[in-house]
C-alpha cells in the first residue's frame, strides 16, 4: 500500500489536495477580520467648578474638540489617547450669595490637554455585528492640562497668573508662590457607544476631572489687601490692585487683607460632555 501511493498518480493527486487544503487555510485564515483601534473626534461642551463656581452650575457651557486614538485590547477593554482643546470660564454674576456677587470676580481660559484613558465595556462590543454594536461604557484615567486664566478690566484683556492677584512673591507673603500653569487631573467618566457600520462608531461621553491647582480661576486664598501692590508713579492703583479687588465697582470695596477671597482646600474641577465619531482600523489575524 505504501508503494502504491508513491505512484505519480497518486503523487499528484496527493500535491493537488495538500494544495487545495493549504490555499483553503489561507482564505480562512485571511478573512478572520480583527478591529484593532479606532481614530475618533469628540465636539462638546466643557464646563468649570471651583471658587466662582461653588454651586455646581451648569450654566456657563463653553466649546471642546479633540481627537483620540483607541486601542482595542479585547471586545470589552480599551486604552485611549485623547487630546483636547476646551474653554473654561465664570463669573460672580451668576451666583445667588451676596458675598459671591459683592467679590465681583471672573475669569475665562483656554485650555489644552493630553489624557490617558482605559476605557471598560458593559457588554461585548464586536463592530461589524448584528447583536455586539452597543455598550455603555465607564472610562478613568489621568490628564496634564495647560490654562493660562484671563480677565478684561476696561475693556483690555489681562493674563491673570503674571500679576499674581493674591500676593504670590510678595514680601508680605514670602509663602506664597506663583503657581505654575501646568497641572494634571484625575478623569473619571462614562458614556455610550453605538457601531453604525462596519468602519464607523459613535458615541456621548461625560467626563469629569479633580485638577490637582485651586488657580484654574486664579482665586484660591484670601486677599492680599492694597499695601501688596504698590501704586504707579501717577499714584493710580496698578492694574494687579484693581484686579484683585473689584469689589468697588458695585460699592464698598470688601478686600481686605487677610479676608477669604477663595478656598484653598478644594480644587478646581471641570466637565466635558462630548459627541463623538470614529474610523475603525483592522488587521487581518492570520493563524498560519
């Protein structure tokens, strides 16, 4: 029997069928279609909590974009780059305490930044299928940020942090630095995501972030009173004097030294709630 099978015949016959079976396998092999990531823009809205802000408001909605690039690591597990680009802002118009509209502060900034995020499926999200195209979906993570907050007095715009408003490098107050205007935050957050094609997915999320600086408003402490900052030659108040204090505008001005302007024991923190759209990428997982 093993001679027969070494007949041409059968040697051909034998190649034919190994051939077939290993063009086979590669098909079968080629049409395992794999989703490794997606590369996605989120457009939203981005609001500020903090000093100015202590009621939670969300009445001061300003824009942010972003672009991000997801890794899949399996159909419930993700790790994502996102950066984004908002605006944060406020002011004492808006709040109901007396002391909080007498203060008469606010403040605007844009703000960029770079976040880590894992991203963590309710349910088995396979793009492309009947049954796995939607989960909702919690993601956490960490962020660095840059914000430079800014104000108008007179109609002219002033950077806030280079006229260090509550003493910082003052003699007066040698504790008292300029705080710088990098910083990073903890994410936490959640959202929705829906497969409409076999390269496209979309998605609402909401994000929350704990910064680790009380100064995304500029106030954080108490007042540094008139004596940080002295008078220009003319004798008028310097630009930092009337910034610091503006209560005067709508009476008696209430900034004096040592009184509370903000609250240095809780951060400020900002949300963003955000649509957003993805190109889906694939491999081909090939077993041979």
């Amino acid at each position: 029997m093993r001679k027969a099978f070494l007949y041409p015949k059968y040697f051909v016959l034998s190649l034919l069928l190994a051939t077939g079976c290993l063009f086979t396998g590669r098909v079968s092999a080629q049409n395992e279609l794999q989703y490794v990531g997606e590369l996605g823009l989120s457009v939203g809205a981005a609001q500020y909590f903090g000093d100015l802000n202590t009621r939670g408001a969300l009445n001061t909605l300003k824009p942010a974009v972003g672009v991000y690039y997801r890794k899949y690591m399996n159909d419930y597990v993700g790790i994502r780059a996102h950066g984004r680009f908002m605006q944060l802002g406020y002011s004492d118009v808006y709040n109901k305490n007396e002391f909080e509209r007498r203060r008469n502060l606010s403040f605007n900034t844009n703000l960029w930044e770079l976040a880590l995020q894992g991203d963590f499926n309710f349910f088995r999200f396979e793009p492309g299928s009947l049954y796995q195209r939607f989960t909702p979906y919690l993601t956490g993570g960490a962020s660095i940020f840059y914000f430079n907050p800014y104000t108008y007095l007179n109609g002219q715009k002033y950077y806030l942090q280079p006229l260090r408003t509550e003493g910082q490098g003052s003699p007066l107050y040698p504790d008292r630095k300029p705080y710088s205007l990098v910083s990073y935050a903890w994410l936490i957050g959640g959202g929705f995501k829906y497969n409409i094609s076999k390269k496209m997915n979309v998605g609402l999320e909401a994000l929350y972030r704990f910064t680790k600086t009380d100064y995304l408003d500029d106030v954080s402490t108490t007042y540094a009173g008139p004596a940080a900052f002295p008078a220009l030659p003319n004798g008028q108040p310097s630009i930092a004097a009337q910034l610091q204090d503006r209560s005067g505008a709508l009476g008696t001005p209430i900034g004096v030294m040592g009184r509370q302007r903000g609250n240095s024991r809780d951060k400020d923190q900002y949300l963003t709630i955000e649509l957003t759209i993805s190109i889906l990428f694939t491999s081909y997982n090939c077993k041979f």
